[in-house]
C-alpha cells in the first residue's frame, strides 16, 4: 500500500483551508465566522481521510478480507473533527494554520454540534468501537439510523428537567457523503402470496432508506471505515395531482412516513418503548444494512456457501434482532435457499451483544402488532423458532420465541446467534444464571463474555493533554495512544516524588479549567484545591444517584452541627439526563438541584461543600470533567449495571472508584488493585436475599440515624420548600427501597468518610491515582474489538491485517 496524503504542513493545511472556505463555503477570509472556519477546516481534513479510506476497501476487496458489520441503533459519537484531526496527527497544524487566519483552534473545535445520536452507555460503547476497528485495522460497517434529532437537550427550569429538541443538522455536516445509488425500498404492512417456502410480500407503505456515509478514521490514519446511517425518503414524489385537487394532506403523506421514521431517537435505552414506530424505526435500518450487506457480497462474486467466511453481522443490543429473519427471508426469497439451509446459514453469520438484565428492558413485542407490520417475518420467527425446537429435541416446551402472545427478541435473537455476548465477567455469568438460563443448558458453547472498553484517544490522548504529555514523556513515545497496556511502564515512577508531583500538577491543572468553566456556566468555582467527587451517567434508580444525593444531604446537616470539625472539603458534581417519561428520575433531578441550591448559599458550606449540576451532560462535557475528577461514583445495585464504561474512562484518568462490586467494576477493582479502590456495599447475592426481609427499608432507616434524619429533612420541604414535592421519593425511600439505596447507606457513607480521611494524605492518593492510570490499559476498546475477533467474529490478525481465521473455517457452530 503506498503512503497515502493524510500528512501536511501547516502551510499545506492553511492553503487546503482557505481554499475550503472560498470554493465550498464562498466565504472571504475577512467575513467568515467561527461555523465557517469550522466547516473549512472539517473538509480540509475530510479531504485527507478519504486517500485512507479508499485504500482500505480497496484492500478489503483484493484481499478478500472478512468484514464486520456493527448494527446498532444508536451511534454517541459526539463531535468529529477533534478526533479526526488527531488521529492524523494534525493537531499542531491545524492550531497553526488557524492561527496564521487569527483564528483560534479550541474556539473551532467547540463550535462542532454534536452528533448524540444515542442516549447513554450502549451508543458510545458503539462509537469507541467504531473508531477501535478503524485503529486495529478491522474491516467494517457500522450501520446505523441518521436521526434528523439526537438525544434532546436538558435545562433546568426552577431545577426541573426541561426537554427541547436537539437539531445537529439545522447546519451542513461535513463528514456525510450522501450515497444516492445505495437506496433500498423498505416495506411495511400488507400481505404475503404462495404456498411454498418462497413467498411474495406485498408491503402496504413503503419508505426510501437512503444511505449517508460518514468516513471513519484510525489511530495514524491506518485504517478507516465507514458509518453509515439510513435517512427516510419518500418513495413516491410529492403527488402534485392530488394537491391540486385540494387533497393537500394526502398529497404529502408518503413523505409524511418517510421524514417521521427517522426523525427522532427514542430518548429512553432502558424501557420498552411499545411503539409501533420504534418497531418501524428497528425494521428500517436492519432491512436496509441486511440488504446493503447482500448487495456487496453478491458483487464479490462469491457463492452463497461462503457467506459466513466473508461476514459477520454484530447485533448490539435486541434492537436490529429482526436482521435474524430479514436474512432468511432474502436468502429464501432472493437466493432461493431452501428454509432449513437459510436458517442454519443465519446462525453462523450472526451474533448478538446483551446489554441488560432489566426484565423491563428486555424488548417484547406483541404479536398482533407484530404481524401487522411485519406478517412475512412473523410467519418466519414461528418457522425459525419451529427449526430451533427441531434442531434441539430436548427443549423445554416454555422456551420459545413466541411466549404469551409476545414475539420476545432476545430469545430470538439467541437462537439466530453463533455467539451471543455479555458486556463485563459478571453480567456474562449472570445471563447464564438468569434471563438465558435455559438456553445455555442447549448451547453451552454460545454464551461468551466481552468486557467493554474505551477509546484512549479520545478519553486520555484528547481529553487530557497534560496527563498525555506527561505519560508520552515518561513512557518515551507516544507508541502507549494504540498499545495501552504500555501504561503499565508508569508503574516504576509512582515510587518517585518529583514523578508523583508531575503527576498531581496535571491534575490540578485540570481541576482549574473545570472549576473555571463552572464559573462561565453556573456561576460558581469551586476550590481546585477541595476534592472533586463526580457522578455522570443517565439518571435512573438503579445507578442510585439517590444514594450519593442523601449522603451530600447527610454530609450538609453534620457539617450545620459541626463546622469547625475538621472538613475535608469536597465538591458534589453531577451530570446526566432522565427519560422525559421517567417520572422518578426527573424527581431525583429536581432533589439535586433543591439540594444544591441550599447547600451553595449556606454560609456555613463555604470551604466545606458545594454541589455542582451543569446542565445536558454529553460527550463533551464528559470530555471536560472526566480528567478532572478525584472521585469516581459507581454505585449501582450489584446485579444491575452490566458493565459501566464512564467508570474506565474516570479511573484511566486517575479518578479513585467509590464502587459496588457491579458490572466493570468488579474487573476495574482487579487490575488497580483493591487497596486503590473504595469497595462498598452488598454483592448480588447479598442483594437477592436483603429482597426477601420484609420491611428492609424500614428497618435500614431505624438501622442509621443520620439515613433517617436525612430523608426526614427532605420530607419536611428543607429544598424547594414544599414537603409535598418530594412525597414520591420518600415514600419508595421509607417503604419500597426496590434499589436497595438504604440498606447500603451506612456502608456507603462510612466508605466517603474514608475517602475524606485519604484524601488528606495526598501525597498517599496521588499514588493510588497513578496506579489507577498505570493499570487501565486493558481497558482499551482496541483490546476488546480484537477479543470480539477472537471470540464472536472468528478473525485474526495475519501481516498485521484483520481476516478470516484460517485453517479450521467457522462451521463448527452447532446450530
Ligand atoms: C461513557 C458515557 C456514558 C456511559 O456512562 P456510564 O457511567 O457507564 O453509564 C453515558 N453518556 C456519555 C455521554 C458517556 O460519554
């Protein structure tokens, strides 16, 4: 392969820029705005990923390399260009060139919309492995929906969660090619005609998938793959006859369909949506990519029988679990496969990521609806399920896809998978023991574990330049950016004081722009000096903000009887957004907000305490807290979170974990070491059991005084005034307790009075919090694409390429 033009001088860049600005934007360097250097500078680096990405599907092609194809429906990448211009090594020169425009690089970069077409852990776990793939020099789609709106924006109003739409395309993208030629007619409703396996489906309605490309590039541009996201079109043009008859409405009513199936994310990953058009909105992009995917391997030429060695189709999450009978269906009906072969075929090529154990979240659809969107793939998941009983005589007969009227997707996706994963060592093994209990009796060999992983280029290299720049200078190069157990050689130094404070100096340094920015957006800036306790994840019961909420309003009241005791001071910094149907949740918001209101206009806080809620946490901001932060809060009820990935991406960036032995955590606490980690609460078991004592929540109440005190300060209106605003939470707090928030309060809170009494030695934390950077290599997404290669996609490294694992081919897979 010949060294393709990614590289360029400032000049060379600078001239790409201007030239960007005047031929594409029509722009004078005297008039143009930020949005318009932005853009300039977007397609000058665009210009320099496509020689990459070209090469890499011409190698893909010649090679015959086996190619992944990531569905998921939902993509959290964030803003682009950073990382684009990084992963060239651009970064100097594109500061550089800007300035030589008086134009200011940072200011640039922040202007980028986001693309937050995700809601929370499972849609950037599918970015950083987006751009993993691209790095590890892996083959591969990710295929996904182009929401017109990602996930909405959140501000409070008197502390309340206020909603409005997000619209990251109201300007141009400039990473999206549009692909007009690449257009697949998706079908919905109607009937199906023959009596033979092969059968004609006459869809009722029917909407254009429209392809959109968004290149992406690997660390050193190595390797680039491709994003790309389906957009609805209209199938008839606008029906200008019936327009001028007066029928306006109807007139537009394809376009209608059209533009509504892809125009929102549902904003709610953890809940079955019910709706008919998530289902429509599922159907879509895994009909279009299954179809997408077909159209290529056909134009290799190969024979159907090789299907298996060329790809491999990773369902993240239930979700695109229809892909299962969208393939048989056009091997049957497209490639004239008889049923049986189809459906042996589609278990070798398909494999399946569960993300929950929420039995709330396990989708089901009810088979009316169903049938009535999709009637020739519910006639195909009976068939498939009847195959799976054939194929397995001694299933139980409760086991089925279709159970109590409902077509249960994670059941059938299990069926159609050659592998079905789970996200962390414990959730794998509960999936075992619980919701694929049965299953894995059948397939003992199917069930497989992936621990999740993060991008170090975006979540150390990026995000924290004065951590980098002091690893890079240590370890000698920057070879750790895409080896990152190299981390490891940083061990040595912790011993070495001057190290140590080089170490704490980054930092602080950090802990000043945060505090500084907080001060721009909230008005208040903390002491970089007090310990920065963060909290940033979705709001939900289950991750238990409540828990760290009671403790801040516990720490608040002691602090009142108590101030000139020796106070470690600490600043409570929450980030996250609720589902706007999520009535409990947007409850703990507002309880947030109320509280941190009190607390930072007490006197008595000054030096002590202070609480910090800015407002639409997303990428970016993860970008500005995550290397800013002493404390890491993951405090899930173990057995709930099923792997967690900001918990990697604060202890890579020596954040200390306060944590339950839950999901990652449990891995995390290995590899740091469980003297560098603040372990508290009940395990699984211990959790299962507490369930069973009646009055659980009562009795932990009257088990600890200042738990008690605390909830009774909330019922008595002491934040936002009224005592009937919080009825609902202190009703669960006093009687239900589903989470088990009280009865591991008092563990908790003694663990936070260590981590105070830690604290204070620094020169003892700061080691701990090297160690943490030190042993966070492994939890590298690069590290997990290439154990999913291993484990799921059977592929390997070969001169130093991603292909198809040689010698004993992939038809071991019992079916
Ligand atoms: C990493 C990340 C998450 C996932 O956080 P968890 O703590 O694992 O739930 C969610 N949202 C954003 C914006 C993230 O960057």
């Amino acid at each position: 392969m010949t060294q393709p033009a990614t590289s360029a001088s400032p000049k060379e860049l600078g001239q790409s820029i201007r030239d960007h600005l005047t031929y594409s934007i029509g722009k004078d360097a005297g008039h143009a705005s930020v949005h318009d250097w932005r853009v300039a500078l977007s397609l000058a680096i665009r210009d320099r990923i496509v020689e990459p990405w070209f090469a890499s599907t011409r190698a893909t092609y010649d090679r015959h390399l086996k190619r992944v194809h990531y569905l998921s429906m939902e993509f959290l990448i964030g803003r682009l260009l950073e990382d684009s211009v990084v992963n060239l090594g651009l970064d100097d020169a594109a500061r550089e060139a800007l300035h030589g425009f008086g134009v200011d690089y940072d200011e640039v970069i922040h202007d980028e919309p986001e693309a937050a077409l995700g809601n929370g852990g499972l849609g950037r776990l599918a970015a950083c492995y987006m751009e993993s793939m691209a790095t590890v020099g892996i083959p591969a789609y990710g295929y996904g929906l182009r929401y017109e709106h990602g996930l909405f924006r959140q501000r409070f109003d008197h502390g309340r969660q206020v909603e409005t739409a997000d619209s990251w395309l109201k300007s141009r993208n400039p990473w999206e090619f549009e692909r007009p030629e690449a257009a697949y007619e998706i079908g919905f409703g109607g009937w199906v005609e023959g009596d033979g396996a092969k059968k004609v489906w006459h869809p009722e309605e029917s909407v254009i998938a429209a392809a959109y490309d968004t290149p992406i590039i690997g660390w050193k541009g190595r390797w680039a793959n491709t994003l790309r996201l389906w957009s609805g079109k209209a199938v008839a043009e606008f029906d200008l006859a019936r327009f001028n008859r007066g029928e306006y409405v109807a007139a537009g009513a394809a376009e209608s369909l059209a533009r509504t199936i892809s125009r929102v994310l549902y904003p709610d990953d953890s809940t079955e949506a019910g709706k008919e058009l998530r289902l429509k909105q599922e159907y879509f992009f895994t009909a279009a990519s299954v179809r997408d995917i077909m159209r290529r391997f056909v134009y290799e030429g190969e024979s159907i029988a090789k299907l298996p060695d060329r790809v491999a189709i990773q369902m993240n999450d239930t979700h695109p679990a229809i892909a299962g009978a969208e393939l048989v269906r056009v091997l049957i009906d497209d490639f004239s496969q008889p049923f049986d072969e189809a459906a042996d075929m589609a278990v070798r090529v398909l494999n399946y990521t569960n993300h929950t154990l929420l039995p709330e979240a396990l989708e089901a659809w009810s088979e009316g609806l169903f049938r009535k969107i999709l009637p020739r793939h519910m006639d195909l998941v009976e068939r498939i399920d009847d195959h799976h009983k054939r194929r397995n005589p001694k299933r139980p007969w409760e086991l089925s896809a279709i159970h109590h009227g409902s077509v249960h997707m994670g059941t059938l996706a299990f069926m159609q998978s050659g592998h079905v994963n789970g996200v962390s060592a414990l959730h794998t093994e509960l999936m075992k023991e619980t919701v694929f209990h049965d299953l894995n009796q059948l397939h003992p060999d199917r069930i497989v574990n992936v621990t999740n992983g993060v991008t170090p280029r975006r979540w150390l290299y990026s995000a924290n330049p004065a951590l980098s720049a002091l690893v890079t200078d240590t370890l000698g190069s920057e070879d750790w950016v895409d080896h990152l157990d190299q981390l490891s050689g940083l061990e040595s130094h912790v011993t070495d004081q001057g190290w140590l404070d080089r170490y704490a100096a980054a930092k602080r340094d950090n802990k000043v722009a945060l505090s500084n920015w907080l001060g721009e957006t909230l008005g208040i800036t903390p002491d970089p000096d007090a310990l920065y306790d963060v909290q940033i994840k979705r709001i939900h019961e289950y991750k238990r903000q409540l828990l760290n909420i009671l403790e801040t309003i516990a720490r608040w009241d002691e602090i009142r009887q108590n101030p000139d005791a020796d106070w470690q001071p600490r600043v409570k910094i929450f980030g996250g957004k609720a589902a706007p149907g999520y009535a409990v949740a947007k409850e703990i918001i507002n309880l947030i907000n109320d509280v941190a209101t009190v607390v930072n206009n007490d006197p008595l806080m000054k030096g002590r305490l202070m609480v910090a809620y800015p407002p639409n946490y997303n990428v970016s901001m993860a970008v500005r807290l995550i290397p800013a932060a002493d404390l890491s809060e993951q405090i899930s009820t173990a057995g709930k979170e099923a792997s967690g990935t900001g918990n990697m991406k604060l202890s890579m960036n020596g954040a200390l974990t306060i944590g339950t032995l839950d999901g990652a955590n449990v891995e995390i606490r290995e590899h740091v070491g469980p003297e560098n980690f603040f372990l508290f609460g009940m395990t699984t078991e211990q959790v299962e059991a507490r369930r069973q004592v009646p009055d659980h929540a009562r009795k932990a109440n009257s088990d600890c005084p200042s738990l008690s005190r605390a909830i009774s300060l909330i019922a008595l209106g002491t934040f936002g005034g009224d005592p009937a605003r919080y009825g609902r939470l202190v009703d669960i707090l006093t009687n239900w307790d589903t989470y088990l928030v009280c009865s591991d309060f008092a563990d908790y809170q003694s663990t936070q009075r260590r981590i105070d009494a830690s604290y204070g030695d620094r020169a003892e934390w700061n080691r701990m919090a090297a160690l943490n950077t030190a042993r966070m290599g492994w939890f590298s997404s690069d590290r997990s694409v290439r154990d999913y290669m291993d484990r799921v996609w059977n592929m390997e490294m070969r001169d130093g390429r991603a292909a198809a694992r040689s010698g004993q081919p992939d038809n071991a897979i019992a079916v």
